[in-house]
C-alpha cells in the first residue's frame, strides 16, 4: 500500500463525507510493517493536499520523511498508536451531533445495535485540554481506553480502528448514534443496552456477522 496516497485519499472522503469542515480534524495511518505514521499537514486543505505533503513519522514523535510541518494533533495520534498495537488508523473528525455532546462532556451510551457492534460501548467525552497540548492527548488516551472511539470536550471527535476503513466506519456510527441519541432525549429517556448485551454484539461482529 502507498501510505502517502491512501491518507491523500481519505482526507478528501472525510472532507466530503459531513464529518469535518474546511481544514478542521486530521487523519493517521500506520505500516505495520515498519512501525511507521503518515500524518496529514497542518493547516491544508483537504483537496489541495498530495502525497508529498503527507509527514511520516516514528513512534517516538520523530519526523523522519516530508517538508510539511504536521497537523497539531500528531502527538495525540501516535500516542494512541503507542498504547494501542491494535490500532493503525486515527480519525479526529469535528462532526456536527457527535460534538453536541462533546459540549455538554456528556458520554453517549450504546443506545443502538450498531452502537453496541462497532463502538463497543459508551463512548467517553475526555476532559478538556487544548488543542495540540499533551494534556488533550493524554485525555484523549484515557477516554479512548481499549475502546473504538472517544469524544473531546468542547472539540470534537476521535475514532480509532485497526485500518481506515475500520475507523471511517467508528466515525460513521458515531455520528449517526450521536444523532438518533439527541433526538430520543428530546422525547423522553432512552434505555441503553446493558453490557452483557454490548459484549454479545460485539462477538457476533467479530465471529458470526457478514461473509467468511
């Protein structure tokens, strides 16, 4: 795979898919195999960016390839990364319902199905920090916890996945739990699932659900 390309790539698609706004959020990717991360610029416009903009960089917050400087959020990406052999894509995203809640640091429960399936529990709203500082990125690592994805107080959001399809995926169900939990409050109080229930969907994603 050319890593460069593909955090290229899926910046325009998280651009175009409602879950940021002009140069807002910011995407990482990591090779397994070498261990290292690619990193959108700081600052660029999503369909303005090419692969020579991408930063690559190690797992000891090193640039070790590209000009750019990177985006602001790259020691909150490989901090994750490091606490997490599991994840090799990050995706903070600025989503419009998901930070409804993140305003309010308020959690969103597994109010849904696919709640419970792809978010694999409540997501966490992590305490305040600013932008770009190692106190949000520490935040951020403890609300994420073993988790899928994680809300930042007064920010926006944070999906982590195994590829990046697996965290556009997080991103997705978020928002869209994010939604359907907000307009159920306006009604009256919705009952999330309980963990037990939490732990069975999340076996049956991994073990029973789609084409083996």
């Amino acid at each position: 795979m050319n890593y460069k390309e593909a955090v290229v790539e899926n910046g325009i698609r998280m651009l175009h898919s409602g879950l940021t706004v002009e140069t807002w959020g910011n995407i990482s990717m990591r090779d397994p195999e070498t261990g290292l991360i690619y990193l959108t610029p700081s600052g660029m416009p999503y369909d303005k960016i090419v692969p020579d903009d991408i930063v690559v960089m190690n797992s000891r917050f090193e640039v070790v390839e590209g000009t750019r400087k990177p985006t602001i959020e790259s020691g909150m990406h490989i901090g994750i990364m490091n606490a997490r052999p599991d994840v090799n894509a990050v995706i903070h995203t600025h989503p419009v319902d998901s930070q409804i809640f993140a305003l309010l640091h308020r959690d969103i429960p597994p109010v849904i199905d696919e709640a419970a399936q792809i978010l694999r529990g409540t997501v966490r709203c992590a305490k305040y920090g600013l932008p770009g500082t190692d106190e949000l990125a520490e935040n951020v690592i403890e609300a994420l916890g073993d988790g899928t994805a994680c809300l930042m107080a007064n920010h926006g959001a944070v999906a982590a996945g195994a590829d990046i399809d697996a965290a556009f995926r997080i991103c997705t169900v978020l928002e869209m739990t994010a939604k359907i939990y907000y307009k159920a409050l306006c009604i009256g109080d919705p009952q999330p699932l309980d963990d037990e229930k939490v732990a069975i969907m999340v076996d049956f994603v991994a073990n029973q659900y789609g084409q083996r």
